[in-house]
C-alpha cells in the first residue's frame, strides 16, 4: 500500500473503514485477493517476496503496510516488508507484537505498519519513534510517517471528512473515488523525500499512472457496527 486511510469509530454504521490503493513496479508478480490456506487470511500475495500489502483474518482485524520513501535503494538482504503484515496477523496480541517489531525493524528497509480492529488500532515505523495506538478519528499514511501533510494524503482526507461527516450510508465506489484521483500535485508543494523531482512528481497524484510503475489495486475494508 502507497496510500491508506484509516477511520475507527467515525461513521456510525461502521466501527472500522480501511481503504487504500496498492502502488508497485508493473513486472512485480502479484497474486490478487484470495484466502491463503496456508494461513487463513484474505488478502493479495506478493508472488516475489512471499507477503502482502494488506489482509484480513476472519474475526475482523486487519494489517496493512507502506514503504517510506527514501533515496536509496532498498537493502537487497533486508526482509520482504510484506510478512510485517502476516506477522502481525498471526500474532495473539498486536500490541505485543508492535514492541518487538520496533526492537526489529532494522531488518527491514522502511515501512509503516497499522494494525489491529476497531477501537485498538497501533501504528509502527521503523522510521519515526515507538509504537503508538490510534486516537478515534481518521488517519491518513503514505509513503511518510502517519498523517504527513503530503499533498495526496490532504486531498484525499477532505473528501473522507466530508463523507464521514455526512453521516450517510457509505458505498464502496464513494470511499473509492478520491482515491482514483490521478491529479498531480502543484510542484510547489511536493515533499521533498530525496528521489529526482520528477520522480516525486509522478508519486503526488492519489492513483498513479505510468509505463512502469503505478497503483496496481485499490481495497475497501468495511466493519459494519452489527458485526461488531
């Protein structure tokens, strides 16, 4: 996942929303959204390094996972990010499993993991400071620390509020559509991550599109409150 909001206890028909849009190389394989038998979960497999983005066991919890951006290639030893979300899956207890990730994570090149179900949600990066739970509310990631005021990331914010706010009953393609926004951003407001600035270009826009390199899928995970 490149970009992924988060909203816990803000709609009163549904606890826990996750939505986000998966960005990758074009030539990575990438298996789409099936339950794994091997560890019963729903979620897509990285068919190159064995993980995922985003899953879901069936009791109602979730992980999801982002790359920080930075200049350097990713260490080519360092461990696939994406078994950070079907570790924290399998773990009995997220928080748990957050304090020994955060002892770990020079294992992996950089990454933000959010995990949990509602009411209990915690963010982990090995870039920022230790783990943390989420306040209530809506909370926005991409390829930064947790809500980086990344031009993206407040397009995409405002027209989550404006829905939440509404109160009405939400619909997939509602929560989806901010985030099939392929506008670039103003270049005067481009963070500066330390990639060429016309890779940074390419990355501001909500749904990326390019030869190479783009968003591959886009996810809708909804927690209804009589479910809960």
């Amino acid at each position: 996942m490149c970009l992924v909001f988060v909203a816990c206890n803000a709609h009163p028909d549904y606890p826990l929303i996750v939505v986000g849009n998966r960005d990758e190389f074009h030539r990575r394989a990438t298996e789409s959204l099936h339950w794994w038998p091997d560890r019963g979960i729903l979620a897509g497999r990285d068919s190159q390094g064995g993980g995922a983005w985003l899953g879901v066991p069936p009791a109602g919890r979730f992980a999801t996972v982002t790359n920080y951006r930075e200049p350097d290639p990713p260490d080519p030893h360092a461990r696939s990010r994406g078994h950070l979300v079907t570790g924290a899956l399998a773990a009995p207890d997220c928080a748990g499993f957050g304090e020994g990730l955060a002892q770990q994570g020079g294992h992996y090149s950089g990454f933000n993991l959010l995990s949990g179900r509602a009411g209990c949600i915690l963010y982990v990066s090995n870039r920022g400071d230790g783990p943390r739970e989420l306040p209530d509310g809506l909370h926005g990631l991409s390829n930064g620390l947790l809500d980086s005021p990344w031009p993206k990331v407040l397009r995409v914010r405002e027209a989550l509020e404006k829905l939440l706010d509404a109160g009405d009953s939400l619909t997939t393609t509602a929560l989806l559509e901010p985030f099939m926004d392929t506008r670039q951003a103003d270049s005067a407001w481009l963070p500066d991550t330390g990639v060429p600035r016309d890779w940074e270009q390419l990355l501001s826009s909500p749904f990326i599109i390019s030869p190479d390199y783009g968003t591959r899928a886009s996810t809708v995970f909804l927690q209804r409150a009589d479910d809960w």
